[in-house]
C-alpha cells in the first residue's frame, strides 16, 4: 500500500460517493425523478477513458526517458574510469581521486535534480571541504565535471595520458553533462498546466453527473458504484501526474536514484582499487 496510489484518490472517491447519497436523498423527496438514461454517460466515457490513457502514456514517456538518461551516467560513468585507469596516470591517489569525483557527479546529480544542497554521500568522497565548495557553486554537477576536467588536463600535461586516450575519456565526460541536460530539461518542463486542469475538470463534471444515470437502474446502489467507478478513474489521473516529475523523492514513482548512485560509486571505486 506505500507505493499505491489508492490512498492519495480515497478521499475525492468518498466525496462522489457522498454526492451521490446526496442525489439519492433528493430524488427520494422530490416529486419528479432526477434520472437520466445513460447513453450520454457512456460517449462521455469513452472520451475521458482516451484522454487518461494519453496522460499516463505522456507521463510515462517522461519517465522512461529520464530512466534512460540515468542509465547513460551509469554507462559514462563506468567507460569514463576505466578509460582513464587504463591509460592514465599509475599514481594511486590520481587514479582514487579521479574514482571518487566520478562517483560525487553521480550523487550531485540526484541531489541537483532534487533541489537539495545537502551531500553526505559526497563528503565521505572527497571530504568536507570539497563538499562545501560544490554546495556553495551555482551549478553542482558543472562543478565536478569542471573538476574531472582539470583532473583529465593535469595527466595530459604531465605526459601521463595520450592524447588518444584523453580524447576518448572527455567524450564520456562531455556525455555525462549531456544526460544531465536531458533530466534538467523534464525537469523543468512538465506537461502543460492547462492539460491537467482540463482533464480534472472533465473527471469532476463525469464523477458529479454519474448519479443522474446510476440512480434509475440501482437506485440505492448509487452511491456505492459511483465510488467504485471513481476509483480508476481518479487513480489513472494520479498516476498520470506523479509520472511527470521522475526525480522527485516525493513521487509514487520516482526512479530509484539512490540506488543508481550507489551502484555507481560502487563500481567506479571497486575499479579504482583494484587496477
């Protein structure tokens, strides 16, 4: 149930079911029935259930990209440090430093796209002072790719690395800025306001109305079937939203970034010490 969206939507599917108790009472005093026959309902259906599948499949859309773009900082990542532990420098603190800020990118990455300035992942990698110096940047992962990119420069002056070798591990580097560009870019575009306030608007206005045609086939019943067609309908439009934002921490269905992030260091560091 933690990861369900079923308790986000149980309110609103309680509140259409109180509605329909309401028309249920009133059709009950009055005169004259408030029924009517449910043709219109179900065109009406019918273009709501096309409009939800086309949000949750642009939302979806999103999400898969942005799980694709994390997959290339992985890839980057692990191409980058064996690149330059292959043809760099033999010094043992280069090669570890190196591992260590490729790993760091990775966690300020999440933390950036995240918002938050905090990094104690990355503290324990390169140390406090570092750590500090990145969070006082304006742009943390431009920080530590300038950082690898100085660190890349060092070996090459030094006649450590070839030029061949240096070409190839800032193709990576130039990579990993470039996934990071694509998860900025849904980040800070989700899908048009407009579109979610539509649909919901349609979702109350369809919710609110079904009543008028339950009540003369169920009668009683209502109140109770309005609750379960409200149900799916409202826990697609949930999923459709939480979809659109893929970083976020408070996301249903965010990627699991912590673990990405840690699989990376684990990797790149497990490099490191070993060659």
């Amino acid at each position: 149930m933690r990861d369900s969206a079923t308790f986000p939507v149980l309110w609103r599917g309680l509140a259409f079911g109180l509605v329909a108790l309401c028309i249920c009472l009133i059709n009950s005093v009055t005169p004259f029935d408030l029924g009517i026959e449910i043709t219109p309902y179900e065109l009406a259906g019918a273009a709501l259930s096309l409009l939800l599948v086309l949000r949750t499949n642009a939302g979806y859309d999103r999400w898969w990209e942005a799980r694709n773009l994390w997959g290339g900082i992985v890839n980057s990542s692990r191409n980058l440090v064996i690149s330059t532990l292959a043809y760099g420098p033999r010094d043992a603190d280069w090669r570890r430093r190196f591992a260590s800020w490729t790993a760091a990118y990775a966690h300020v990455c999440r933390r950036s796209l995240r918002n938050e300035r905090e990094l104690p992942e990355v503290t324990v990698l390169i140390g406090a002072e570092e750590a500090a110096r990145i969070a006082s940047s304006g742009h943390m992962p431009v920080y530590v790719a300038a950082r690898l990119a100085r660190l890349l420069g060092e070996a090459l002056e030094r006649n450590e690395l070839d030029r061949f070798a240096f070409s190839r591990a800032e193709r990576q580097r130039a990579a990993l800025v470039d996934h990071l560009g694509g998860c900025e870019r849904i980040q800070k575009t989700p899908l048009p306001r407009a579109y979610s306030v539509q649909i919901r608007r349609f979702i109350f206005l369809f919710l609110a109305a079904a009543p008028f045609a339950l009540i003369l086939r169920i009668g009683w019943l209502t109140p109770l079937m309005t609750m379960l067609i409200a149900y799916p309908v409202l826990v697609l439009d949930e999923i459709g939203a939480e979809l659109q934002y893929p970083f976020s921490a408070r996301s249903l269905n965010h990627l699991p970034l912590d673990e990405i992030c840690a699989t990376i260091e684990r990797n790149v560091m497990e490099l490191a010490d070993r060659q």
